[in-house]
C-alpha cells in the first residue's frame, strides 16, 4: 500500500463513470481513496446523473470539520452537469480545492467538473480540457485544449467519461509513477487507444 491518500467528491447529478472509474483505478493502484458526498438531498446517497444511487465514504462537511492538509495529496473532481453545479457552488468544495491548489497537490477535474476549477479560483492562465459543453464558460479565463487529458503544474483535467480511465491512469502516474501505471494497466485490457 502505497502512502499516497486521494479525495473523491460527489454529488447528486454527478456522472457515475467519471466517479466510480477514478476511485476503482486508483484503488488498483493502492493509493488510499475517500469518497465525500457534498450536498446529498437523501443524506446518504447520491443519486448520479443515469440514476445509479452511489453511498460515498463520508459526508464532506465532516472532512471540513476534522480536514487536514496532510491528509490527503489529491482531490478529484467528476463531471455530470447536475453534480458539477452543485459542487462549483459549494463553499467548502471551494475552500478544499484551493487549499489544495495553494499546496501544490493535485486538483484534478473532468468534464463539466472542470467548472469547479474556475469557481475556486484556481488561477487563471492553466491550460484545461472539459467537455465541449462547458468550453465557453472556461476560455476566457483558461487556456482551452481540446486533448483528452491535460497536465499543468498540479492541475489535470480531462474532458468526459469516455476519458475515464486515461484521467485516472494520469493521476496515478502523478501520484506514484509511471511504473505502477504500467503494473495496473494489462489486467484491466484496456484498449490501445487510451
């Protein structure tokens, strides 16, 4: 088991591949995962984007509470239009983020998560992705890529769930090489193209 702790946030609307696909990777990876639901209008689940009803570890106002820095080296950001509202006007998603940021950890956003990054006030001049439908709301203040992933300083975004699995796989290369990329990867089969 590797020393390195990641962060997952999720929200109700959140796209439940661009949750689940990064908590399982990285998981694979042995680098320690918690879930934190922010928001949740049930209490205890969320119910994703495709109905799928997620039951994350914690509720994010108890990490607000007892939160240390040290605790965690990466927060992870998914998409899903509904979720990504709901977590980029969140204030404590906006303090952990750029408290996050401010230390030089990884923040790491995909699809319409990416918004989250802007209403954080992750500086302005990184270069990001996000999915097509947000790319207005994010180049004037961004420098807008279309690639799959990008990586700028300690800040990674990705566009949507077919970008899954490489957004994560990015993230474990970040967090703990590209040796355990390689190590993780031929049991999954993924295709050539990632």
């Amino acid at each position: 088991m590797t020393s390195k702790k990641a962060l997952v946030l999720l929200a109700d609307g959140t796209e439940e591949m661009e949750f689940v696909i990064p908590v399982d990777v990285l998981r694979r990876a042995e680098i320690t995962v918690t879930t934190a639901g922010v928001g949740l209008k049930n209490g205890t689940y969320a119910e994703c984007s495709r109905g799928v009803k997620i039951l994350p570890d914690v509720e994010a106002e108890h990490i607000g509470i007892s939160w240390n820095q040290d605790d965690f080296d990466a927060i992870i950001i998914p998409g899903g239009a509904g979720g990504a509202k709901v977590l980029s006007e969140s204030v404590l998603v906006q303090k952990l983020v750029s408290s996050f940021y401010e230390n030089q950890k990884i923040v790491a956003f995909i699809c319409a998560g990416t918004l989250v990054a802007k209403s954080a006030g992750v500086p302005e001049g990184h270069k990001v992705t996000s999915h097509p439908s947000v790319k207005d709301q994010l180049e004037d203040v961004y420098k807008y890529s279309e690639d799959r992933v990008v990586v700028d300083q300690n800040v990674i975004t990705s566009r949507g769930p077919g970008t899954a699995f490489l957004f994560a796989l990015t993230i474990v290369e970040q967090l703990v090489g590209k040796q355990v990329v390689d190590k993780i990867s031929p049991p999954m089969i993924l295709s050539n193209a990632l």
